[in-house]
C-alpha cells in the first residue's frame, strides 16, 4: 500500500516545528533511531519532493520560500548525516553525551524558578530532566527542606505522566503542606487537591497508598475523623506494612474507645490500670469514702488553732 502524498503547507510545517524545538537530525527527518539507511532515503525524498523552495506554491511568497529554504536545508543536512554509516554513529553518541550533560546540570544545578516575575513559565522541562528533578524533590523531602522539593516537584509535574506523576505530585502536596513560606490558603487548600488528584487514580502502588495517608493526617487535623480513619483503612488496604498508618490507626482507635468510654461515665487510665465507675456493679460494694486530712492554714501554723 502506497504512502499518501504529503501536503506541502503540512511538510513544510512539522520541518519547522522540529527546528523550532532544537529536534536532533532524526526528528527534522520524521523517522526513529532505528531506521535504517534505505528508511532514511525515503523519509528524504518523500520530504524534498514537497518542501524544495522552487516549487511553485512557494515561489509566489517570498516568507514561504525562506521557510521552505531552511526546510530543505535542514532535511539535506539531516540526510547527510544519517545515511552516512559512520557519520551517523558519532553524531548518535553526540546526542548521549549531551543527554548526560544536561542530566548532569539538572541535578546539580539551582532548582530554576517556574515562573517570571510577569507570572510567565519559564523552564522547558523535558521527560528526562523531569525525571530528574524527581529524584531530587525525593531527596529534598528526606532531608526536610521543604522549598527546594517544593520547586524541584513542581517542574517534575509539568514534564512526568502515569505513575510518575502521581508520586511527584503526591510528594509535591507535602512540601507544600510543611513549607512555612506558602501562604496559609495555599499550604491548606492545595495540598488536599493533590492528593485526592493521586488516589482518585484508583491505582495500587506505593505513591497512591501515601497520598492515603496524607489525606488521613489532613483531615484529623481538620477535625474529621471519619475522612481520617477512611484513608487510613484504605492507605492499609494498599500496603499492610506501612508503619505510619498502622500507628495513626491505633490512635485513632483509642481515641474513638475514649470518646465511647466517656459518653458512657467510665474511664480507665492508661499505665496504673485504675478504673472508676458512675455505678458499682452487681452484687459488688460500693465505694469506700476516705476522709480528707485537713491541713493547718497559715495563719493557724502561726497563731494556733482557731478556738470554736
């Protein structure tokens, strides 16, 4: 089945698009890494044949014919470099060396700033660095320090999909959560947002079985603790052995045993095991009254007791 013809507007276009985005030889050509020599050729011809600046649909506009100039130029270059066996091979681990490189700068380099002083984005965050900035809001976390896995997570989320993104944002509604230098709305409203965006997912994994969690600390301290003991139950149905949620359970437990304990005029301490009662039980004696020593005031320590 043969290829349809291109459309040269189209063509000339996605050429365009690919050199705007700094795409590598591979992208300007529309062809994979691993085509070969003869996939190539084609994706060359196929291109040159609707993007050559002589052709007449370009001719009659002078800002046409200088696209389609560079278009042709690029897709030449890209042809040269790619059918040629050796050629190709250096250029392949010229793009790795800098892919490294930039790894390298992401994670090491100040944590950019997302937007402009305008309000406009500022960093271009692609799949890779991404990942990248990823690793370091899970490292920010661990160490506490709040505003670096704030930013570092934030960048992560714009350039992450699937069940990375539901763990940058998971961790990224926590630095929110503890970081002091948010306004008090932001630190309240947006943190819940997204972790209800995590487990609304309905996926099982460890990101979501967190997001649990942190739902469940939310609400206790806003005061609801049906929500609370909710994600408790369901961050344990996700994972048995997490350690926070298994402590957050039994205290939500006690307190539920102490408000029940209450309600009914009972009440057990804890540690001395002693228990006192509204009402003696069956066949048991009542309370034995103890009478209270009275101590001597100040002034009867002073001036004797005082006469009747």
């Amino acid at each position: 089945m043969s290829t349809p013809p291109l459309d040269p507007q189209t063509a000339l276009n996605s050429v365009l698009e690919a050199l705007a985005a700094e795409g590598d030889h591979f992208t300007v050509l529309q062809v994979a890494r691993t085509a070969t020599p003869a996939d190539v050729r084609d994706a060359y011809f196929r291109l040159a044949k609707v993007v050559h600046p002589d052709l007449p649909v370009f001719l009659i506009n002078p800002k046409l014919r200088a696209d389609a100039t560079r278009a042709f130029q690029a897709i030449t270059i890209a042809h040269a470099m790619l059918s040629d066996v050796n050629k190709r091979a250096a250029y392949v681990q010229s793009l790795e060396s800098a892919k490294t490189a930039k790894l390298v700068e992401a994670m090491t380099a100040p944590v950019p700033q997302t937007t402009s002083p305008s309000g406009r984005m500022q960093a271009q965050i692609t799949p890779e660095t991404a990942k990248v900035y990823l690793a370091r809001g899970r490292l920010a976390v661990q160490r506490r320090d709040w505003q670096v896995a704030q930013d570092a997570l934030n960048l992560a989320c714009r350039g992450l999909t699937d069940s990375e993104l539901r763990e940058a944002k998971m961790n990224y509604g926590w630095a929110i959560f503890n970081n002091t230098a948010n306004a008090e709305a932001d630190r309240i409203n947006r943190p819940r947002d997204l972790w209800m965006e995590v487990v609304d997912s309905k996926e099982r994994s460890p990101a979501v079985a967190q997001a649990h969690y942190y739902l469940a600390v939310w609400n206790k301290m806003h005061g609801d603790m049906r929500e609370a003991s909710k994600h408790v139950e369901a961050c344990l149905a996700q994972d048995p052995r997490h350690i926070d949620a298994q402590r957050e359970k039994l205290l939500l437990e006690r307190r539920k045993t102490g408000a029940a304990a209450s309600s009914t005029g009972r009440f057990e301490a804890v540690g001395d095991r002693r228990t006192s009662r509204t009402n003696s039980p069956a066949g048991g004696s009542a309370p034995t009254k103890v009478p209270l020593k009275k101590e001597p005031s100040f002034f009867e320590k002073l001036f004797g007791p005082k006469k009747s």
